[in-house]
C-alpha cells in the first residue's frame, strides 16, 4: 500500500472527543457515521449522512486527511489524494 504525503505525516490519530457531529448539534440535523478531521480534531457526519458536513469542512479548509470516529473502525482517507489506509 502506497500511502501520500498527507497520511505520512500523521504522527498520532486524532480521536473524537464526543460521539456527534458537531455541525448537526448546532442544525439539530441527524448523521449515520462520524469522521474526525487529522488536522484540526472536528468530528463531523460522513457522505452517507445528510448534510455531509465532513466533505464540507474539506472544501472549505483544505484540511486532507480524516479518520473514522466509529467504534472499532481504524481508517485514514485523505481527500486531496484519494488514498484509503487502514492503521
């Protein structure tokens, strides 16, 4: 597996510090799946979930790499390359 530039420099996961998605809280919205963002910590809703607020978050910040934040799921995907790891 040939990992990119982004999820090489990931040096520690960075982990939910609750289990929602904090952009939903404030919209009183509903998410299927969490994604903690590598660069800043945010936990937000997947692409799955209806407001997609994680894709979002990438768009406007260009922050790459996220991770799952579900229990017993330990992935990395970085947006810019498209790249898929499992850790």
């Amino acid at each position: 597996m040939t990992l990119c530039s982004h999820l090489k420099a990931i040096t520690e996961i960075k982990t939910a510090k609750d289990h929602v998605c904090e952009e939903c809280v404030k919209q009183h919205g509903t998410w299927v799946h969490l994604r903690t963002c590598q660069t800043c910590g945010a936990t937000l809703c997947c692409d799955d979930s209806p407001a997609r607020h994680m894709t979002q978050h990438y768009h406007q910040t260009s922050h790459p790499a996220i991770s799952s934040a579900e229990p017993g799921e330990q992935w990395l995907w970085c947006y810019e390359d498209r790249v898929f790891a499992e850790y």
